[in-house]
C-alpha cells in the first residue's frame, strides 16, 4: 500500500551532485524492490531529506560507511547480505552505530520484530504499509535523536556516566557502544533511580510516544543495555509484574 506520490519520469527533483543543500539528515534507503525503493526516496527527498540508494545488502553497508546517515531504512530480505546481518554491522561499525535503523519488511510475525530490535533497529515497519505513517515514522525517530542531542546535561550514578551533548555512556572505565534506543532506555532509567518503568512508560519514556512497538521489544534492549554494561549490569533491576528501575543508590548496600 502506497498512498503518496509516485515519481514520474521528469518530474523528480534534481540532484545534480547527489546532496540537497537545505536537507537537515541524511537518509540511507536499502532496498531492492526498485520501484519502492523510487517512491520512498522520491517522497523522502520532497520532505527535504538528502538521500541515497543501495539495492543489495553489500552495497548498502558500503554507502553507510561512506556517508554516515542520521537514519537507515532497511529491507530485510536482501540481496549478498540480508538486513539482520546488516543491522548488526552497523551497530559494530564506530562510523554507523550511531546511525538510527528503521526495519522495512513482509517478515509480520513477532518473533520477527523481537529479532529486528534485538540486533539493533530503533523501529519497525511491515509491509504493506502506508508512505505517509512511514514518513510520520521517520519524523518521529529523528526528532528523538535530535531532542537527546540538543540537551547538554550529563547524568551520573553509581560508575555510570552519561552525557547526552556527546552523546557517550561510560561504565567505570568503559566506553559502551549503545544504540539510539538502548541509551534513551538507560536515560529514562538513571534520570529516576528507584522509580519502577512499566514496560508502556519505557516505550513512551526511550523509544518516544511515537513509537508502535511490542512491549517485549523493551526486554530485548533490557537484555541487550545489560550485556554491554557488564559488570554493572546490576544496575538495572528486574521488578517482577511491574517492569524495570535503575538501581536507587540511597537503598543500595
């Protein structure tokens, strides 16, 4: 289902050194359905995105290095390298893992989105879906990295530092290599320790009002933010029935 404009043979907007000079992100398309892949870049370049397109898996990773895009939509179903291997090089990539992974594909099921956003993606998308709510979509995941971005304050706890102008987390010694999603997750937790999230207020909370998602989706990143912390991996406290909360240090032993 396509609900908005479809490019028309000379009617695209012109791009004659491949950059839109008033874009404000950079949008990466991996797709190999040529005629999808036409029509999200036409609509995403008429929203003022710069863009480009990759239609194998190979490529794909190839282009992201070189560009460094704010946001990626990623078939699943590729052609070389399918999206999930894709996904998990981004996220080991210095140059990508920052890089927000919006997930486009046929694949409904929910163990198929529990895997989508256990390798990495910040959202979502089956397919058929509407242009429109993609955009609304797209929108959306970037405002919230903006939004962390432009608030400079620096939050720490317990061997846990955070600080959202440089958008880095530290444990002890440690650099860790979080994902978009997984640090407004520890955001949310470390601006309250000792509150109790629900898995609801966590979606709201890290992954934005806008984001339709599973509520399962927030114990994969759980699992996932507690593997990167390791030794301090504690922290973040399973409350049985309730949800998740970062670990008051008032209380602590």
């Amino acid at each position: 289902m396509v609900d908005l404009q479809t490019p028309e043979r000379n009617s695209r907007p012109a791009k004659s050194d491949g950059k839109n000079p008033m874009a404000t992100h950079r949008i990466l398309i991996i797709e190999d359905d040529r005629s999808l892949a036409d029509v999200l870049d036409y609509n995403l370049t008429q929203d003022g995105y710069e863009t480009s397109v990759a239609s194998d898996g190979q490529d794909g990773l190839t282009q992201a290095k070189l560009h460094g895009p704010d946001l990626v939509l990623l078939d699943l179903m590729l052609p070389v390298i399918d999206g999930l291997e894709i996904c998990r090089r981004l996220r080991a990539d210095p140059v990508t893992r920052g890089s927000l992974v919006l997930m486009l594909t046929a694949k409904a099921e929910e163990t198929d989105q529990v895997a989508g956003f256990s390798v990495g993606a910040d959202d979502y998308v089956t397919k058929p879906f509407s242009v429109k709510v993609l955009l609304e979509r797209v929108r959306a995941l970037l405002r919230r990295k903006r939004g962390a971005r432009d608030d400079g304050d620096t939050l720490v706890s317990q061997g846990i530092m955070l600080d959202r102008e440089r958008h880095r987390v530290t444990a002890g010694d440690s650099v860790l290599d979080l994902t978009p999603s997984e640090f407004g997750l520890l955001e949310a937790l470390i601006r309250q320790p000792g509150r109790v999230f629900s898995r609801s207020e966590l979606i709201d909370a890290a992954l934005g009002g806008d984001a339709l998602v599973l509520e399962r989706t927030i114990d994969v990143h759980v699992r996932a933010l507690r593997k990167k912390m390791a030794g301090h991996a504690h922290l973040v406290e399973t409350v049985r029935g309730l949800g998740y909360r970062f670990r008051d240090p008032v209380g602590a032993a």
